[in-house]
C-alpha cells in the first residue's frame, strides 16, 4: 500500500513537473506587419510551415493599416510591448535604429560573411555601424505596365525601349475630349506613387547624375542631370500634355480602369492588376537611354525589436531565419509577387523569363537602393520640384536649388548627431 | 469611520458627496487633460525622439521653428482658413437661420438636413468631397462644369484653389450647428420688441438692422469664437483630401496642427512638435481671452 502511494506520488510529481517544462518550452513571439492581404497570407503560410518545425514556439502574427504603422511599432516598442520580429521599410532603418526600436542582429545567428555571400548587394544599407540591423525576404524593383490593348489601338507592336520612344509612344496613346480634357492619358505621372524613385535613381543616372554624393551625407541633385531629370518627368504633364499628375486619384487607379497606356509600379502591384477584368497588360524593363539601363531596388526588412530577449530572442532569431530561407522567399514571390532576396533563388530561369516577374528580376541587376536618412521628406522633395514646375511654371533647376535645401536640412541633422 | 461620519453636520455630509461625485470630472481633467498639456511646456525645451534619451535645449525648438519660412507659411494658412471660413460659414448660417425662422411647413426636415452633416464622420465626408474634386473624367464637380461648357478647375491639384476647396466642406459641416445656434438666439428675442416695432412702422429690413442683429450679439460672439476655434485647430479634412496628406500642393493646405503631427508622428521630433503646440495654445488662448472680454462688456 505504501509503496503504491509512493510511487503515485513520483508519478504525480514527475508528470507535473513534465507539463511544467513544456510550458516554459513554449514561447510565443509577436510578429508585426501591416495589412496587406496577400503579405498577410503569405506570412500566415510561413507561420504554419516555421511552427510545424518548431514545436514548442509560437508566432502570433497582428496587422494593422499602413496609415498607423510607423506610430503603433514605435509607440508599443518603446513602452515595452509589441512585436518581437518587426517588418519595416529599409527606408525607415535610421529612424529605428536611433529610436532605440530594433537591436543589431547577433552575428552567431546571422554570419557577415553568409550574409553578404547569399543577399543581393543593396542588402548592404542595413548593414550600420559594423552590424545587421534586419534582412529582407523579398525585394522590389520598378518596371513599366502597359496596357496591351490600347498599344495595339495606337498601332503599336511593343514597348518604348528608350526615354524618348516613351514620350513618343505617350503622345501616341493620349485620348481627349473636344475640349482637350483628358479621356486616357499616355503615361500616368503620379509623384505619390513610385515616381519619384524612378526620377532619384533612374532618370538622374540615366542622365549621367548621381542623386546623392558617394558618402551619402550630400544632395547632389542640383546639377544639370538633376534638372533634365526633373524636366523629363515634368513634360509629360507640362509641355506633351500626355498625363497629368493624379489624374483619376492615382497612377495605379487610371492603369487598372484601363485610362492610361502606360504606369511605373513595383511587381507587388501586379496581383492587383492581373484581378482586374478587361484589364489587358504586359510588363517591360524601364526604358533606357543612350544605351543604358537604371532601376530603384527597395525592400522591406524584418528586425528584431529591442524588447526580444533571452528565450524570445532566440525563438526570434530563429522566426528569422526562417523568413530568410530560400523557402520562404520561394513562397513570398508565389503569394505577394515580390522578388527573393537572393540571387541563388531570384535568378533561377523559370523566375527570369517569367512574364510578369521576368523584367522585375532582370532589372535588378542594374538596380540601385537610396541610402534613406528619412524616406517621407525625401520624398518630399520630388512631389514640391514636380508642383513647383508644373504649376506654378518654375525653371527645373530653381526648383531643384529650393527642395535641395531643404533635403539637405534633413541630412545635416541626421548626421550632426 | 461611521463615528467619523455620523459626527458630522448634514452640511458637511452634503459637500462631502458633492465632492465625491466631483473627483471624477476632477480627477479625468487633472490626469487626461492638465497634466498632459504641462507636459507639452516641459516637452517643448527638449530634443526628443520618443525613445531615445531626452536632451534639455532650453529656447532652440522655437528658435528654429521662427527661423522656418514654412512655418509663417503654416500659420498663415490656418488664419486663412479661420479669416475667411469664419464670416462666410457665420454669414451662410444667419441667412439660412433667418428664412428658416419664417416657414414652418418642412422647417424640422429642412433643420435636420442641415445638421446632418454635423454629426457625419468628418474623414468620411471629405472622402467623398476629395472625389467630387477630382478632374475628368470621373470629378462630379468638373463634370458639372463641362456640362455647363465652362473649362475643368484643378482644385485640390492648385496652390490656390486647394484651401478653399478644402475648407468648403469645413464649412457645411459646421453650418447645422451655427443654425441651430443662430434660430434659438432669434427665438430667445421677446416678440414683443418686434409687434412695437411693426406698429411704429418699421420694415423688414428695419427690424432686421435695429433689432434682430444687435440682439443676436452674444449669439454672434459665441459661434464666432467657437468655430474660430474650430477653424484653427482644422486637422480631419486636410488630412484626408490633400494629396499624400502632406497639406500640398506644396504646403498650401497645411495648417499648424498638421504640421505638429508630422513632427511628431512622421519624424518623431517630440520637442518640435511641443513647442508649436505651445504657440497653438497661445493663439487659441488669446482668442478665448477676447471673447471673455467682449463677453463682459456686453453685460
């Protein structure tokens, strides 16, 4: 009898004690992004697959709109709660890193030397002060969407391969009413929109510029490439009369409802389009000139916020390794139409002559990243250039000198500090 | 503690509960509203980002903030928006308040249409407006006026028009309101004055002049003050219509309390974004001042 008791006790103590360690075994972690369905999807995807290789860590994944993103991580994290993996714009980075938001990613779990084989170069604008602050899944490029049928309308046979067959094919694909407004523009200016990454880091170079100085502490866009840069994207609406900024609330709207011959957009917008009905597209590289090709390259990171640590950094550590697998950019670029990170899974045939990803993939082999200080006024200064030249009629290059100023204030600051 | 209350007058018991019932309000404004808005003083003389370590720079931020063309530029567009939207929406409102004073069949349908958009979301109201702005071919506005053979208006897409056209929806929001303030002010006039004046032979115009408007004074200065404030702290529809949000065409929409949340929300400069709203506070604190003092003369 005793011995009996005895050994139900054992038992009872051991089971006990077993369930215990299970509990401490499992860890949650918070996984932040915002709302974008198929983003959400693909992440629910990789949180399933990661979670049925890792019994024992939990990843609770919350997404909100875009519109609050930047101040709900930075609030939360600062107050000691939120995500312990965070997905932020490699854009934003400076502003993360000196808010204190995300820590340096340990070079144990994340080797320099693995990262820099693997990743595509531009992954190098995360790398600050030594460290890896996040690393991407997926990449974007920029490309021209046009619009099949009205090509074919305007008895065109193929895309504009350079700058000035552009503004030809434009001019070709503009229809307007007898009072000369506009029923579908050639191309759809939208400095909202992508635009202005295309201006920064294409037209500038196309026109031998360079946005910014070699250390990037410097505005070098005040030069006479800048300025036959802006009046590029300005005469569109200005002087051809092909488009007009904002026409039909944006560029992405007017390309969808079939009014505009012609868009720049990044390949997550090709899930939108390709959803539209009547909606006939293809996709092409940017146009060159004089025999040149430039492409913007952006990318959205993961990092791991400042308030991970000890068994939720590991299970972090680990989440992110997993969404830098070959894996995960494989199901990424299938979900949300982004582009994997690496060139070992980017670069594979089937990817580079994809119709719709294909132009995307092989425009990163001439892309550039912009090494953001602070992504909205930068931004900012194409949008003011744009309006000050199309409608209040200022000289590109007085235009230029004016945002350049204030861009510059921008970078003084950051790195004053 | 019963001891303690049963030894007390009824006098006492009764202030004692009143100032129970009282914490609350007291409490809420000292902790949600008073303390905050010291705070934003404390703020103001500090270089913060939110999360880093907070750095005492005494005067600097309002140094630099007087030293910023676009922040004149700012300020003058939220005086604009209360300069002009103020006497149009006042005198909009005293127009309608007056001829709805006069008709009793339909007066409560055509009140309530007027207050609707009062109560309507103001971000969802200027969605619908930034749509009706847009150009040809899907604006309601320009296809209006093609209809009417006139030449398509840029709208939100100008540096001129944009204020205006963002303000018009501030403007009929507001309208039900002052209405409604304006019909109770001119029914709170005793009828008497009007029927002595009627028999001594005064005209409409007359009794409109001498009697109806100088009566409506302390109405006038109330909504007057109260939707100055209003237009100065404008924020909703600049927000939703301009494009970006950023109060363009370069900068003309903008008003300060936009400013102030890019400061703080878009660049996380804390400091910056306290000191204007210390000046905001200043501004709307002197409007309220006057009015306390036209208020007074008054009686």
């Amino acid at each position: 009898m005793k011995k009996w008791l005895k050994s139900a006790f054992a038992l009872a103590i051991g089971g006990t004690s077993l369930l215990w360690s299970g509990m401490v075994q499992a860890v949650e972690i918070e996984y932040w992004q915002y709302t974008y369905a198929s983003r959400v999807e693909a992440i629910d995807k990789l949180i399933q697959n990661f979670e049925a290789a890792n019994p024992g860590v939990t990843v609770k994944h919350t997404h909100f709109p875009y519109a609050d993103y930047r101040k709900k991580v930075a609030i939360a994290v600062s107050a000691g709660d939120g995500p312990d993996v965070v997905q932020l714009y490699y854009g934003w980075l400076n502003d993360y890193r000196e808010g204190g938001l995300i820590q340096p990613l340990s070079s144990s779990a994340f080797p320099h030397a693995t990262i820099e084989r693997d990743f595509f170069p531009m992954v190098g604008t995360m790398k600050v002060e030594g460290e890896y602050w996040g690393l991407p899944t997926a990449v974007r490029s920029l490309a021209l969407f046009w619009n099949k049928d009205m090509f074919a309308e305007a008895g065109l046979s193929g895309p504009p391969e350079t700058l000035d067959e552009m503004v030809d094919y434009a001019k070709k694909l503009t229809k307007k009413d007898a009072d000369g407004n506009y029923l579908s523009v050639g191309f759809a200016v939208d400095t909202d929109g992508q635009d202005h990454h295309w201006w920064r880091e294409v037209l500038i170079r196309l026109y031998g510029g360079q946005p910014y100085s070699e250390d990037g502490k410097k505005v070098n866009y005040t030069t006479d490439a800048g300025a036959k840069a802006l009046k590029y994207v300005t005469d569109f609406e200005a002087v051809h009369k092909v488009g007009a900024n904002g026409f039909m609330n944006r560029g992405q709207d007017a390309f969808a409802a079939g009014k505009a011959g012609m868009v720049l957009d990044g390949s997550f917008r090709i899930s939108k389009f390709v959803k539209q009905d009547g909606l006939n597209f293809a996709i092409s590289e940017l146009p060159g000139h004089n025999g040149n090709r430039y492409n913007f390259s952006s990318y959205w990171v993961n990092g791991i916020s400042s308030k991970a640590e000890g068994e939720k950094k590991a299970a972090a550590e680990k989440f992110l390794q997993y969404l830098t697998s070959d894996e995960a950019m494989q199901l990424w670029l299938d979900t949300v139409g982004e582009l994997p990170a690496k060139p070992a899974v980017a670069l594979v045939d089937a990817n580079k002559t994809h119709p719709l990803y294909g132009p995307f993939i092989r425009g990163l082999s001439y892309a550039n990243a912009t090494a953001f200080v602070s992504e909205k006024p930068q931004r900012q200064s194409l949008i003011d250039a744009y309006d000050m030249v199309v409608l209040q009629g200022a000289d590109p290059a007085a235009a230029l000198k004016k945002v350049a100023k204030a861009e510059q204030e921008v970078f003084d600051e950051f790195f004053d500090n | 503690m019963t001891d303690f209350w049963n030894r007390l007058t009824i006098g006492q018991k009764l202030a004692i509960t009143a100032w129970l019932f009282l914490a609350i309000p007291l409490v809420f404004y000292i902790t949600i509203r008073f303390y905050p808005t010291f705070e934003a003083f404390y703020v103001s003389t500090l270089k913060w980002n939110l999360l880093g370590a907070k750095k005492a720079i005494g005067f600097k931020n309002y140094i630099k903030i007087f030293a910023d063309e676009d922040f004149w530029l700012v300020l003058w567009n939220t005086i604009k928006y209360a300069l002009v939207g103020v006497p149009v929406s006042m005198l909009i409102a005293f127009v309608i308040a007056y001829w709805l004073n006069e008709i009793h069949f339909g007066h409560d349908m055509i009140r309530a249409m007027y207050f609707i958009p009062f109560l309507t979301t103001a971000v969802a109201m200027a969605w619908v407006w930034r749509w009706f702005y847009q150009p040809l071919p899907i604006g309601y506005f320009n296809i209006m006026l093609s209809w009417m053979g006139m030449p398509q208006q840029p709208f939100l897409k100008s540096v001129t028009q944009a204020l205006y056209a963002i303000m018009a929806p501030a403007v009929w929001a507001g309208l039900g309101f002052q209405i409604v303030i304006f019909i109770a002010g001119i029914r709170a006039i005793p009828r008497s004055y009007f029927e002595a004046a009627e028999i001594d032979g005064a005209g409409r115009w007359q009794i409109l002049r001498e009697i109806t408007l100088p009566a409506l004074k302390p109405t006038m200065i109330f909504l007057t003050v109260v939707s100055t404030i209003g237009f100065l702290r404008i924020f909703d529809q600049v927000y939703t219509m301009s494009a970006d949000s950023a109060g363009g065409p370069l900068n003309s929409t903008k008003p300060l309390v936009l400013m102030i949340y890019e400061f703080a929300f878009d660049e996380f400069k804390l400091g910056r974004a306290s000191a204007l709203t210390v000046i905001l506070f200043m501004i709307l604190l002197v409007v309220s001042l006057v009015q306390l003092w036209l208020m007074r003369k008054h009686k």
